[in-house]
C-alpha cells in the first residue's frame, strides 16, 4: 500500500477511486467511532453512517484549489454550525 498525504488521497477519490475513499474513511474511523459513543446504542450505527456519508460527501466537493488557513477552516466550521 502506497503511503498517500491525505490530499493525494483526496485527489484519488475524486478521481473515482474507491480505495482512497475508503482509506480517508479508516482514517477517520475512530474519531467516528469516538462520537458515536455520544448515542445510545441503538443509534450509533445509524450515526456512524451518516458521518461516513456526510465525510464522502465533503471529500468529493473539496476544492483543492483553495486550501484555507487554519483561521478560515475554523470560521468556516462556525458558519456551518450556526446553519
């Protein structure tokens, strides 16, 4: 297995490849996993899923053209939770 940044892996996935998809998905996994933990149990498949969809979902939008400043990311996730 290659050792990809996560930008490559990125770049990957948009491209329609499914392994570093599922690879940025690993990544992430417990962190998920960590969340996930918030719900009862019967909830946290069902949560788990949706940040996996939601992860796909932001992955094949990104814009790599324009990777923000830590004080933009952080402005950006502010905005996002307000909405």
């Amino acid at each position: 297995m290659e050792n990809n940044t996560l930008l490559e892996l990125v770049a990957k996935a948009q491209s329609g490849d499914r392994d570093a998809l599922y690879q940025i998905l690993n990544q992430f996994a417990p962190l998920v996993k960590k969340h996930s933990r918030s719900v009862g149990r019967s909830d946290r498949e069902d949560l788990e899923q949706s940040i996996h969809e939601k992860l796909t979902e932001k992955i094949l939008a990104y814009d790599r053209s324009r990777i923000p400043t830590l004080t933009e990311f952080i402005h950006t996730l502010e905005k996002e939770q307000r909405e």
